[in-house]
C-alpha cells in the first residue's frame, strides 16, 4: 500500500503534461506524437505583458516549452525543434520526421518578444495566393503563423457575404448585388475600392462557402489568442448607388482603367446608417474584432472638398459603435494615410502599418502620423505572388535596428507580401529579429543554412554565402519592387529589360554568383539529397540560375540586333528558346512550381460542377497573364504585374510569344519596321483555353536539375 502511495505522487511529477488545443493538433501536424513528447506550459500574465517563452527540460528530459500566451510557445517551439533537433518548419516543408526521444534542451533559455504587434498579410495575398484555399490549407497556414509569432492576422475571407447582406437590407436589387463583388481572383482590389465585380459574379454558392470557411479560420485564429483584423467600413457602395437607393455619393473615377465603385462621404448623414447595417452585417457572421482594417482614398480617390478630419471621427464613431475600444489599422501606403484624417483621434485609437519598410520607410519622414500613433514595421517584399529570389537582409536588419533605437512609437513588425511561398529565409529572418536582443546577421544565416538541411555542409553554407552576397543583398537605397524578374517571361522585344510594367528593377548583382550558388548546392545532393528543403531549395536556385543565364542569352541577341548580325540573332535566340524549355523541365518536377497546382486548386472549389470550375479557372488563368481586359491591361500597365515561372506557362504562354516574336524579326530583318504584334490576343487566347496541366510532379528534381543546369552553362559558353 506505501509503494502504491508513493507512486501515485510521482506520476504528476513524470507525466507529460498535455498541450493544450490547438497547440496539440499542431504538433500532430508536424509531426505524428510530437505532442506526447514536448511538454507546454501556459502560464497567466497581465495583458500588457511582453509575450515570452522559456525553453528548459522537464523532470523525465523532456523539452519544456513554458509561454504565456499560446503563440509565445509555438515560436518556442519553433526555436527548439530548429535549434536542438535541426528541423525547420516552412512554406516549402511544414512536416518533420522526429526520433521517438527528442534530443534534450541543452541549456535553458529565456526570450522575450520586443515586438507586441505581429502583423500579417496584405489584402493582396487574398488574391494572388490564397484566392482558392481549403480548410486544409488554412490549417497548415494558421499553424505557420503560430509557429512564426503572428497574433495580428488580417482577415478578409468571406467579405462577399457581408456585402450581400449590407446590400440587400439597403433595398439595393438582388440580381445586382453579386456583380458588384469581384470574383475570387481580384477579390482584394474590391476590398480595397479599386475595382468593383470584375471577373465576377462568382458561381452559386461561392459566397456562403466562403463564408463559412472565414468562421473556421477566425474561429482557430481566436483559439490560438491571436487578435484577426477584419475590414471595417470607410464608405464604398457600388457606382449605381446613388441612382438606385437615392443616397449622395462621390464618384472616385479610375483606377488603371477600372471603374472604382462609389463613395458616401463619411460626413454624409447616410454614412452612419449604411456603416451600422455594415457592421450589423459583418459582426452577425463573425463577431466583433479589436481591430479593423479601414483605407479610404487607396491608390488615389477624390479627397476635394472633403473635411477629412471630420471624416476620420466618423469613420471612427462608427467603428467604435460596432466594438467599443476598437482600433483602427491603417495603410501607410503611397499618400495614406492621410494626415488630417487622424488628426482628430486619440493616438491609441489608431496603428499605422509602415507597409514597406524595408524598402521605401516613412515613419522617420511623418512624424506626425508616426511618432504620434503606435506604428508597425513591416516588410513587403514580394510583388504580385512572383517567384524569384530577392531581399534587403541587411538593409531590413539596420532598418528594424534604428527604428528601434529612434521611434518610441514602434509597436512591432509585420509580413505584408503581396504574395507567400517565395523566399523563406526572409520571413525566417523577420519572424526572429523582434525575438532577438542582440541580433548577428552573419551568425543567423550561417545557422539557418545548417538548420534547413539537418546538418551542416560546406557546399551549402558556400551556396547561401554567395546567396547572401548577390540577390539577397539589395541595397538600401534601391527602392525596387521585388525580384529582378526572369526575361524568359518579358514581353518580346530585342532589349528585354523587366516583365511585369510596373517593374524598377536593376542589377545589383552579379548573375554568375547565382550560378556558382546553385553548382555549389547541387554539389551537396550526395549527403543532403534526403532533404525536403535541400530538393525545393535545388530546384528554386537553379530556376534562377537558368534566368541569369537567360539574361546574358537575351544580352547576346540584342546585341547581334544593332550590329545587323542575322546569324548571330538566330543563334542566341535559339539558345533562348532552348533555356525556357529547360526550365519548363525544371520546374515541372515539383507541383510547387507548376500551373496545373495553381488551376487545379481553382478548379477544386467548383465541388465538380464543370461550369463553376471553368469560372473559376479562367479567374485563375486571368489573374497570372492579362490581370484585366485590354484597356487596363495595356494602358493600365497590369499585364504579367502577377507573372509567374511555373512549368506550363514557360511552354504555352511565354515561349510561344518569344518564338512569334523571333520568327518576325529573322523575315522582316531588312525591314526598318518593327514587328508588331498583338500579345494581349495571345496571352487572352490561354486565358480562355480549356487545355488541362497535371498538377502532378515529373521527373527526379536533383537529377533533372543537375542536367539542365550542365547544359544551361554549356549554352552560356556558346
């Protein structure tokens, strides 16, 4: 009886404490048993309190993770399992195989986030990536952003159906209402009043689905105590509104072409009512937020005449009807936000998202919106979901450092791609810093490149060195926007300089440092090969090494053009055309990387209905070609603004416009006229193609690319 006594108050001392939901279902995610193996302690603090996390072992040498806050102990986590058991967690790879007894903490360790807001997303990434998600892929994304520290999520899925009902209880037709809502495509520039119903409406059924996927992401995102920020409410109507319900609007005009929808003035007496029905509306769906997301006048919109001061109380009043305390999140994009506009409100009524500062910062040159509102920092980064590798490493650290050292106003950072799955390194790098007291650039990477593949290997630590010094070292005043941009997918000309229109790139590196980077990784497949992260890694620097390579060809063909060299321009063009079908091949052997994943997802949403699944690929097919009809696209410059190199659209989109292009300049060579040709036909003609691309991978990725990146150097030596 003693000796069953006694074991009775030993098992709580050796029992693994369980993990508490959904930090336990995200562990199982990871890795089958990983929550049986880790101990999690959630202990209380005070609400202002600085998250934190202690990394120890528990009486039987297990990891222990305390925190006091959920997503406090999933970067813990995070930290553990890249520190002590070598495995990194990311886009590319959010899955790990463990050993059934995990490596012990080592020393015992405390962080602290200096960072008390962790912002995510950007309405944009709505569209260019997340437009045709799953549960399933809001699951595995909700746990990157625990693990990643995010407790700030934008969230705007499920709109569609707050606007129907606002619309709707306005008395404004119900054959109307979905084609005032974009479809899933171009979703985010309606939410932004850009645009209103284009590539809409969506099928029957879309915007109730949707909406009841929104309740399941908020309702995770709340679990984890994470604070979503739902779009709030700053005037938009549809452009009839004022003919139709006889409320006095203002017409904003275009943008790029587009016809932007309407505005209720928010001193207008009808703002307060339609605001209410809004918030009525979108609280009855998913309840009431802390903060909302609100950005009158984006990317333009008439401000004359306009009291804006006035205009930002009402838009407040009406926010804090909705949720009492609320805050508003605001834009600090192009001239937003406008500094008469908060004039009138208390400083911890609003925060102000630096949108990209580490590229273009404004906090130091606003004071009066940035030392006098909590303000975040956040890294844009990626344009339009293109792939490339691209970063400001060193010029986002020192940035980040100043404001720290300078602005008493920095109330944390922020992710705010356009588009994700490029380039983990730098959210791996952002998603650290505010972690970090002291924080060593040289000594993160060295450690990250022997993290991501298990073990460290002088080949891949060489590969990221001369990463580290060419696409990742942009420099600090160069404001580009993302990627120097891969010319397989420029529009066909003889001086190929960019793709997308709105491009500003330059070349601030050295192209055969890449090349170098990609025979140095590749050289590692014998010993790393095993490695999820090492063959996405393989691939994604070889892709970029056929690109510089292609560069020089292109330079090669534009120079055999002024010199009136017709064999020579046949040669490089040939040569050209050769390293796109190369790096079809390449890319085609990861789903990843091929346009049949991005369609088939479209596709998906349709639940077998043919017809909704043609609507909505060809919203997918628009979205990464022509982007709008012809005037915006063309005069609007928003043609390949969302380019992608994905296998599939180097072989049926971009290699048949440069063979067109080829084929009339070698026949009219002693003409002085220039071929003219109609690319946006071309380009609509795929658009509206039923031709079907596996989303299924081809071929072995490392030996596929060894084999096109040996030929791709023979070809640069020609």
């Amino acid at each position: 009886m003693r000796l069953s006594f006694l074991l009775t108050l030993l098992v709580p001392l050796f029992a693994c404490a369980a993990a508490p939901e959904p930090m336990r279902s995200m562990m199982e995610r990871v890795s089958p048993g990983l929550s049986d193996k880790v101990e999690v302690e959630i202990t209380a603090s005070g609400k202002d309190s600085p998250d934190w996390y202690e990394l120890s072992s528990s009486v039987d040498n297990r990891p222990l993770i305390r925190s006091n806050t959920m997503v406090g102990a999933a970067v813990g986590l995070r930290r553990y399992l890249r520190d002590s058991a070598r495995v990194q967690l990311t886009w590319d790879g959010m899955e790990a195989a463990l050993p059934r007894r995990l490596p012990g903490v080592g020393k015992a360790e405390r962080m602290t986030c200096r960072a008390r807001m962790r912002y995510y997303l950007n309405y944009c990434t709505y569209s260019y990536s997340m437009a045709y998600w799953d549960w399933d892929r809001w699951e595995r994304e909700i746990d990157w952003m625990a693990l990643h520290g995010v407790n700030m999520p934008l969230m705007a899925e499920g709109m569609g159906q707050v606007w129907r009902g606002t619309l709707l209880r306005l008395g404004y037709p119900a054959e109307r209402v979905d084609s005032f809502i974009a479809g899933p495509a171009f979703q985010a520039w309606w939410l932004m009043n850009n645009l209103e119903g284009w590539d809409g409406p969506a099928p029957a059924g879309h915007h109730e689905r949707q909406a009841d996927l929104a309740k399941r992401i908020i309702g995770r995102m709340r679990e984890w105590g994470m604070e979503p920020v739902l779009p709030g409410y700053g005037g938009m109507v549809p452009h009839d509104a004022g003919e139709i319900l006889g409320i006095q609007v203002r017409d904003p005009g275009l943008w790029l072409g587009f016809v932007r929808p309407a505005a209720i003035e928010p001193t207008d007496s009808a703002f307060a009512r339609v605001a209410d029905i809004y918030y009525e509306e979108l609280t009855r769906l998913y309840g009431k937020a802390s903060y909302y997301s609100v950005d009158p006048f984006h990317e333009g919109g008439d401000t004359g005449g306009m009291d804006l001061e006035k205009c930002g109380e009402a838009i407040m009043d009406a926010m804090r009807r909705a949720s009492p305390g609320a805050v508003w999140v605001a834009q600090g994009w192009q001239a937003n936000p406008r500094t008469e506009m908060l004039r009138g409100l208390s400083p911890e009524s609003v925060v102000v998202l630096d949108l990209q500062a580490e590229n273009q910062p404004v906090w130091h040159k606003r004071p009066e919106i940035y030392s006098r509102h909590p303000w975040v920092f956040c890294m844009l980064h990626n344009f339009g979901g293109n792939e490339g590798l691209f970063g400001k490493m060193e010029a986002m650290a020192d940035g980040y450092r100043r404001a720290l050292a300078e602005s008493p106003a920095l109330a944390g950072v922020g992710m705010t791609m356009e588009g994700i799955e490029t380039n983990p390194v730098m959210y791996e790098l952002l998603s650290d810093m505010p972690w970090e007291e002291e924080f060593d650039l040289g000594g993160w990477l060295k450690d990250f490149a022997e993290t991501r593949y298990g073990r460290p290997h002088p080949a891949a630590t060489r590969a990221w060195e001369l990463l580290a010094r060419s696409v990742y070292a942009c420099p600090a005043d160069s404001v580009q926007q993302g990627t120097r941009e891969s010319l397989m997918m420029a529009r066909p000309c003889d001086n190929p300089r960019q793709v997308s229109a709105w491009s500003n790139s330059r070349d601030y590196y050295a192209g055969e440092d890449v090349v170098a980077a990609a025979g140095a990784l590749l050289s590692a497949a014998p010993e790393l090969g095993d490695n999820g992260h090492f063959i996405y890694d393989v691939v994604d620097l070889t892709r970029q090494a056929l690109d510089e390579i292609a560069r020089k060809t292109a330079a090669s063909f534009g120079e055999a053009s002024e010199l009136g060299d017709k064999e020579a321009y046949r040669a490089a063009s040939a040569r050209f055309l050769r390293l796109i079908e190369l790096q079809d091949s390449l890319l085609g052997t990861m789903s990843r990387f091929r346009v049949g994943a991005w369609l088939e997802q479209a596709r998906s949403r349709a639940g077998g209905d043919e017809a909704a699944a043609a609507v909505y690929e060809r919203g997918a097919r628009r979205q990464i070609t022509t982007w709008g009809p012809r005037v915006p696209a063309e005069n609007g410059r928003l043609r390949d603004y969302s380019n992608r190199e994905w296998s599939g659209m180097l072989r049926d989109v971009y290699a048949p416009r440069w063979k067109a292009w080829f084929e009339a300049r070698l026949s009219s060579w002693d003409s002085d006229s220039v071929p003219r040709l109609d690319f946006f036909a071309m380009d609509d003609a795929w658009v509206n193609s039923q031709a079907r691309y596996a989303a299924a991978p081809c071929g072995n990725p490392l030996e596929v690319a060894r084999g096109v990146l040996a030929e791709a150097v023979a070809l640069m030596g020609e």
